[in-house]
C-alpha cells in the first residue's frame, strides 16, 4: 500500500507545480526576512507590478504565503508550516544535481578518448565506425561522414546491430555532453570495446570538416 494517499499526491503535485517557476521563487526569496508589498516585490525582482500581483496570488492559493492589509498597500509574508524546509530540500536537491552533473563532466573527461589526429588517420584508413548517439533529428540535420546514428536510448535494445562493425568511437553533440560517456558506459558494460570523441559534432563543424546531412 502506498504511503501516500491519492488526495495527498494530488496536493503535492499542485504545490510543486506552483513553486516550478523561477519568479516564484525569486518572490519567496525576496519574503524570507520581512514583508514586502507588492510594489517592492516587482522592484526586487524585476517584474512588473501586474506580473507580480499574479505569480504572488498562485503562491498565496497554495498556502505558502499569506496577506495583510496596511493602508493603501498589501504586505505579503510566508505562509504558516515548513515553508523553509520545503526551498531548503529544492536548494540541496539542486546542488546535488549540479554537483553529481559536475562530477561526471569530470568522469567523461577523464575516459579513454581518441584524439584529432588518431581519428583523422583512423578515418582515412577506415579502421573504425563513428556512432552518433545524438537524437534521430540531430543526426539527420548534420553528422560525421559515414557515421551510424543509434540514440543512446535506444542503444541498450540494439546492440545486435553493432556486432558487423569494427572499433567504435561514439561521439555526441560536444565536449560537455554526455551522451557519448553515457552511450560508452553501457558498450563497456555490455563487453564492448569502445572510445569517444570528445569533441564531438560541433568540434568537427567548427573545424570546417566535412559534414553529411540526411537527404
């Protein structure tokens, strides 16, 4: 059984969805130590006054912040409950994306890799199969020449297809997508042999190579 009820889920995916904007979020930021009015909230984040008032009544309806009146204006403050511990697990959750996306920038940097010149001379003597594991579009607006395309995600349900190739060099869209330490990954756990180029199809294109478009 689930520890969650339906209802429950429900209500966690309408507070989500609310706080899955960046000027909401610049708002509540701008709420954690005093009340603002909805004036100062549009000049502290940059937004206009109409646009403001708006994202601050979806942030109000969920019941993480509340109102008052004082005078002419309206003062806006957090709601009552966790809502500090509710931006402060959001914030640690992001970090931990960044850092672990870090990490394995890193880690692919880091693996085995051919360089310019061994794939020109690999090319000419035609000693290796390039595998694109960019997306079917992307591959079909521009690709290295001769180059096969399996998307990485697609790669795991296809490996039958790479048995009548030589050595593969996978590469994807540049030196800091990870597609091709992805794709290199699961070759590698499958007891394929396999090496990427780093710098992938816009190295090569900025490099005035020769490119193949898909008629």
């Amino acid at each position: 059984m689930s520890m969650f009820d339906k209802q429950l889920l429900v209500e966690i995916a309408e507070i989500a969805k609310v706080l899955g904007n960046t000027h909401r979020l610049t708002l509540l930021e701008c709420l954690i130590d005093t009340e603002q009015s909805v004036e100062s909230l549009s000049e502290l984040s940059g937004l206009s006054i109409a646009n403001t008032s708006q994202h601050l009544q979806h942030l109000k309806r969920s019941g993480l912040l509340q109102s008052r009146k004082s005078g002419k204006h309206v003062l806006y403050r957090w709601g009552e409950g966790p809502v500090m511990e509710i931006i402060s697990v959001l914030q640690q959750y992001a970090e931990f994306n960044r850092t672990e996306m870090r990490r394995l920038i890193d880690d692919t940097n880091n693996q085995e890799a051919i360089s310019w010149e061994e794939l020109l001379d690999r090319i000419k003597q035609k000693s290796m199969t390039l595998l694109d594991v960019r997306p079917k579009d992307e591959f079909e607006q521009g690709h290295l020449p001769n180059a096969i395309n399996i998307p990485v995600d697609e790669l795991e349900n296809r490996l039958g297809e790479l048995t009548s190739y030589q050595d593969l060099i996978a590469y994807c869209r540049g030196p800091y997508c990870v597609l091709s330490a992805n794709a290199l990954a699961l070759l590698r756990a499958k007891g394929i042999k396999a090496r990427r180029f780093k710098k992938g199809f816009s190295g090569w294109k900025e490099a005035g190579m020769r490119i193949e478009v898909k008629p």
